[in-house]
C-alpha cells in the first residue's frame, strides 16, 4: 500500500478545514467564516482503497495548518510554528487558494527572497508586501511534490480560472494544478488520486477506523471555541481560549430509555474586562447561547448527552504568554493530565 503525510498551506480563510473535512468524511477541524480559526497543526486521516488498474490501498495523512500570515503576537509566532513543523515531515503539500479573492504577487516571476525560521530577523529585501508573498516565500525552499489546489470554483465562472493559474504557475512550478469545490464535491476524487499517484510506499500511520490523532478534550475545546467564533463579534474571538477544566464520562449505565451523560466544565479565557462582558452578554445570553450551541455539536461527537457549564476568566495579554500559548497545545496538556492521574498523589 501506498501511505504519506500531505501538509495543507494556505492565507486564513481559504477553506483548508473545510477541504479535510470534506476528504475524510468526518468533522476534524472547525469551520467558520472568520480568519485564523485553525490554531493548532490537526491531522485527518483518510483510507483510500484500491482501485484496479489505477492505484493501490493507501493512507492519507492530511495535516491541515493554521492560517499562513506574518506573525503579530505571541500566539501567531506559535501557529507559524506548527506551519514549519508541519513542513518538517511531509511527503507532499497542497497549496489552497481561494478562486473568489484577489491574489497578490509580485509581476516579477523570479524566487521570492528566503527566510530561515519564524523568528528570523526582517532586513529590506525580507519585509513580505502581503500574505500571498509570506506563502510563496514557505514553499519555495520545499523539496517535495507541490500541488495547487483552487478552491471554491463552484463561485466563479470556468473562464475565470485560467488567468488565475497563469499568474499562480509563474510563482512556483507546481507538480499539478487542481480546482475543487469542497462544498460541491467537486474535483476532491481527482485530488486524492493525484495524491494518491506521488505518494512512497509504506504502512499505515494510524488504524483503519482512526480518521484523526486529536483527544476528544482538544475536539470539545475547539467546538467550544468554534461557537464563540460564530456567536461574538470582529474583536473578541482571537482574544479567546478555551481550556477544559473538568471531563467526567459517564460511569455505569444509563436507565433504560435514557442516553448516559457527560458532564463538562470548560474555562474561556479573554484579555479585557471589556471582552468579558461582551462573552457573558447581558443577563449571561450570550454565554448561554454560546453554551447551548457548543453542547449540541459535543453531544453529536460523543453520542451522550452532555451537561456544559462555562464561565470566563480575564487573562490580560494572554496572545504574548509564551507560557500560556504553549499551554494550549493539547499535547502539553496532555503531559500535565498524565502528572495528575488518580493514584499518582502521594498518601498523606
């Protein structure tokens, strides 16, 4: 069989979650119309079987990345990060972008100028005039098969298209060119059999069943999370966390006639008073609205019922915690969950 990690890149908002959830048939990562909504590198796995004649059984490793963009604060020099990270170990990467918006790039088709690293320090030649030229700038020191995928083609004419991919193919040579419409379906059996074709030969990554490597802890957090995206305005969803205090499953079983509960208490951390407020609405509506949205969509991912409580903390100037951004990635937390267990305290 054939199997391989496949990095996704592109600007915010390009439809990267959308796309890998469309591929694996499953809901991995969280949708929402505002930028920047993937924080943390999220793997979707998807199984691939043979078909005759044209290709083998394969593994998919999809690994979709936070939204490409220069770095303003702590928490984006962190997302960029797991851009780099991902790139460390991949066996292809799609590039996205988004049919409906105006790309930006340099009519002078040569190499953009390199950068080693996040943290890398800016000179003349190295201040990116937009995030387009950030993009391009990443992919340009890649070793590996490179696809362009277009998306959102069911929004513009076909005719459209070509001028696009002329002015795109100018900046890199890309091993192929794919349109696709992740909410039409449109293009996606294409896309993985392309993938498919460039992948090594190997062994699964993951079992069969398994279609992502989150904890169901960092999925809840990120449902919580994608209904405070939706239900809050412009300023304060990039000033929100969520970290889930308390994760009860459910224990014995369930009278007859009932589903079993789980009970859920999730800490939304913000950086002003002024953002608290604005999440606890007047009266907790808001809040509450966030809170019953969040707990329909947990209990469809866990198949129980849930009881969700929330309540908001102010952590000024969170976004420039190092400590605290890195307190968010639930591989970390994980680590502080495996020091707690039941059974590791020492007898008084």
């Amino acid at each position: 069989m054939k199997s391989g990690f496949v990095a996704i890149l592109g600007r915010p908002n390009v439809g990267k979650s959308t796309l890998l959830n469309a591929l694996t048939g499953e809901k991995v990562a969280i949708v929402t119309a505002k930028p920047q909504t993937t924080r943390n590198r999220i793997i979707g796995v998807l199984e691939v079987p043979a078909r005759k004649k044209v290709h083998p059984p394969a593994q998919i490793v999809f690994v979709d990345t936070p939204g490409v963009h220069k770095p303003a604060s702590q928490l984006d020099r962190r997302m960029l990060q797991e851009v780099h990270d991902a790139l460390e170990s991949r066996d292809l990467v799609l590039v996205l972008m988004d049919v409906t918006r105006r790309i930006r790039l340099n009519e002078d088709p040569s190499p953009v100028p390199k950068r080693e690293g996040p943290e890398a320090p800016r000179s003349k030649a190295s201040v990116w005039a937009n995030e387009d030229e950030f993009l391009f700038s990443l992919i340009s020191k890649l070793d590996c098969p490179v696809f362009l995928v277009l998306t959102k083609i069911d929004l513009i004419r076909k005719d459209e298209l070509l001028p696009m991919i002329e002015s795109l193919t100018k900046q890199h040579k890309f091993a192929q060119v794919i349109p696709v419409s992740a909410r039409k379906n449109d293009g996606l059996d294409v896309l993985v059999r392309k993938i498919v074709d460039v992948l090594p030969t190997g062994e699964r990554y993951f079992p069969k069943d398994q279609y992502t490597d989150q904890p169901v802890r960092f999925m809840v957090a990120e449902l919580i999370r994608e209904s405070i995206l939706i239900e809050t305005g412009e300023e304060v969803p990039y000033a929100a966390a969520v970290v889930i205090e308390r994760f009860e499953e459910p224990e014995g079983k369930p009278r007859p006639g009932t589903k079993p509960l789980t009970r859920i208490n999730a800490a939304i951390y913000c950086e002003r008073t002024g953002q608290k407020a604005i999440l606890i609405g007047k009266g907790g509506s808001k809040l509450t609205a966030i809170g019953t949205s969040a707990r329909r969509k947990i209990e469809s991912l866990l198949g129980t019922r849930v009881y969700l409580e929330l309540y908001v903390i102010v952590e000024p100037g969170w976004r420039e915690s190092r400590a605290f951004v890195e307190s968010l990635d639930w591989r970390n937390q994980l680590e502080s969950l495996a020091k707690t267990q039941p059974g590791d305290e020492e007898e008084s």
